[in-house]
C-alpha cells in the first residue's frame, strides 16, 4: 500500500510540475511576442494584466486538450465569475428584451424629469465578454451620469455568427426605444455606447436606426476603441501596436473571423490584405486608407504595404465584410450624414486606434458633430481594465471614464 501511495503522489506531482511547466512556456511564449511601449504609463501593472490573461487562455487551452471543458468556455467562465453587491444608489434589475437578456441599471434618487437612456453593448471580440464582465462600467456610468443604463448580453461567437450580436442589439434597442416611458426616460436624450466589438456593434445599430421615422431618434453614439473594418490590417495602427497588450494585431483580425463564420482558416490572408479583391479595395480606398490618417500618426515604424489581390474562393468566404453592419466604416455618405452626434474615444497604443480615427473623419465629413477623446499613453481595453481593480488602475483609464461620464 505504501509503494502505491507513494507512486500515487509521484504521478501527481509529476502532472502538476508538467501542467506548470506547460503554462510557464505558454506565457513565456506570449510574453516574449508582446511589446509595451514607452509611452504606456505604469506598464508593469499593464504586464501583469497581461499575464493573468494568458495563464487563462493556457489553463483553457490544456483543458480543452484532456477533454474537460473547451477553451471558450473557460475563459468565459473566469471572466464572468466576479459578482457584485448591492449598489446603493441603483435599482438592478435582469429582463429580457424581445428574447435578448438584459440588465437595467436605474438611479434610486428621485428625477425631476426623465432621465437620458443608455444602450451598452460590451466589448470582447464578439466572442467574449458579457454582462458580468462590465458591470463595474455600467453601474459607473449610471450612477455618474444619472442615467438608466441596459447593458445587452447578446449572443456571442463562434456559436452563434454574423448577424446574432447584432440582431440582438438592435432588437433590445428597438424594444427598449418602443417602451422608454416604462422606464422613466426622455425619447430626446438615448444613446448607444459600446466598447472594443460593443463599439462596432453601437455604430451599426446606430446606422440602422438613422432612417426610422417611427422610433426615436437617437441623441448619440459612443464609440470606445471600436472595431469598424476588416479591410486593412496593416494600417499605421495594426502595424505599430501589432504586439501591444491587450489587443494583438493577429487576434484582432482572428475575432472578426470568428464572428463572420466561426472558421478562422483565412487569418494569414486577412493580416496580409489578400482577401479583398483590388478593385474593392480601391471602391473603399476613399474611406478606408492610411492616407486619411493624419501624419502625425505614421511617425512611429508605419511602412505603406503594397496592395494585393486575392483568389475568388477566399473572396466568397469573407465577402460580408464589405456589409456595414459588419464594418460600419463602409457605410454609404447618406447614411452617414443622419447619425446623431458622436463620441469616438481612441488609444494612442492600441490596434483599433485608425479605425476610429478614420470613422471620425467620415462622420465629420458627412457634417456629424464629433467629440474626440484620444488617450495617448492608453491602450486598448484601458477603461474596463481600470475598473477591476482600484491597485491595477490607470490614470488614463480614468480620463477615459470621466469623458464619457
């Protein structure tokens, strides 16, 4: 019995000392591929960030290999397993809205008059994220704003694919426009606000709603860190911050993959600009090139890429990328000219950043007001990130907040 407990712990111990092993070369990996620029403010609190994300995604993956659970799903589970209190200034309160489940956050102090409504859709590549993962911004941005807030959980991918996040959206926005009395809410004052995939998907639910005349019109968008194309990879942004914490140039292109069709084959094609023909590319070029950044955005290691073609086949397996309820940029001028007034909020080291850059010069072209907040030492994810934990806070992050709010 003795020689079988004691080899029992030897295999023990050797599986343990094995798995850490596994996770410690997978963070190595990762954490050797990443760079955090100079310009970051407190980047040691940005690497640990950094790091307990890969150890989740690693943990997920091994589990995945010995048939406990699936990669997704863990990391799913990890993020969404903090739960709050009682807030007491806010009436909380889970619903559904035309089959989509929602949350409401209402101020408990009494109103004069009826308060602005915000729809949040949150942000994790369409394939995380959820209610739970931004709470803490929710209830921030009711609580400061004295707003009522309804945070969406729309279905994520690769279950559930292009349209399901966005169908979600706009039928809980439509819902919610539908019955804003219900809720105590002025019709002149609702906006849509999203961060990272929530970001792109308010600015498509936003385009959609410009041309109804029997909902409400929208007061505003707000766009943080918005995800709005899938044309170019390779523009200044994608080439500066391609290893930048927390959003990589390579996962970045990998997401919107999954949300199109759960098959992420044709990643090299899209990171090197071979999945769109050249003559739709030029039809785009007008909205989506480098030339309309502006210079002081090229400065840092951006060289112009040549453009290239690509094969029928892998054409029609990404062609939906050219619909702006996918990528919002590609939106035609008359639609564009009816948006409501607009928040775009961008970071100076994140991946995303020229696709709010160049959305923000379409919306002022097409004569849409525009409020810009741009966070030079930010990156992407800098304002949920900020939220988790007062000690791994940052100032920008802050900011960020407060210009929202």
């Amino acid at each position: 019995m003795a020689v079988v407990l004691t080899l029992l712990v030897l295999f023990v111990a050797g599986f343990v000392a094995g798995f850490i092993l596994l996770v410690m070369g997978a963070i190595n990996f990762d954490f050797s591929n990443s760079e955090i620029p100079p310009g970051v403010n407190q980047p040691a609190k940005l690497r640990i960030i950094h790091i307990t994300l890969i150890s989740t995604a690693v943990v997920g993956r091994i589990l995945e290999n010995i048939g406990i659970c699936t990669q997704v799903s863990f990391v799913r589970y990890m993020q969404g397993r903090k739960t709050l209190g009682v807030d007491p200034k806010l009436f909380i309160k889970d619903l559904w809205f035309e089959k989509v489940p929602v949350r409401i956050y209402q101020p408990k102090a009494p109103s004069a008059s009826q308060r602005r409504g915000v729809m949040f859709f949150h942000g994790g590549g369409w394939v995380f994220g959820s209610i739970e993962t931004h709470e803490k911004l929710c209830r921030s941005i009711a609580r400061e704003s004295d707003s009522v807030v309804v945070s969406v959980g729309y279905r994520l991918a690769p279950e559930h694919k292009y349209p399901a996040a966005y169908d979600d959206c706009l039928n809980a926005t439509q819902h919610f426009l539908h019955h804003l009395e219900h809720y105590g809410v002025d019709p002149a004052r609702v906006t849509v606000c999203g961060d990272s995939a929530g970001g792109n998907l308010a600015a498509a639910v936003s385009q959609t709603l410009a041309g109804r005349s029997d909902l409400p019109k929208l007061r505003a968008q707000i766009l943080l860190y918005p995800a709005l194309q899938a044309l170019d990879f390779n523009l200044p942004s994608y080439q500066q911050n391609r290893g930048v914490p927390l959003l990589f140039r390579e996962r970045a292109a990998f997401y919107v993959l999954q949300y199109l069709s759960g098959d992420a084959t044709n990643l090299e094609e899209v990171l090197e600009g071979s999945h769109i023909p050249i003559d739709v590319k030029l039809n785009y070029q007008k909205w989506v090139s480098p030339d309309n950044i502006p210079a002081k955005f090229k400065l840092r290691g951006y060289k112009p890429r040549v453009l290239l073609d690509c094969t029928t086949e892998v054409f029609e397996k990404v062609k939906r990328f050219c619909e702006p309820n996918l990528c919002p940029l590609l939106a035609e001028d008359s639609v564009v000219q009816q948006l409501p007034e607009s928040f775009i909020l961008t970071c100076e080291y994140d991946v995303l950043r020229d696709d709010g850059l160049l959305y923000k010069k379409r919306l002022e072209d097409n004569g849409v007001r525009v409020t810009w907040c741009h966070l030079e030492d930010g990156f992407h994810g800098i304002i949920n990130s900020s939220l988790h934990s007062d000690w791994l806070s940052f100032p920008a992050g802050k900011r960020g907040l407060d210009n929202v709010i």
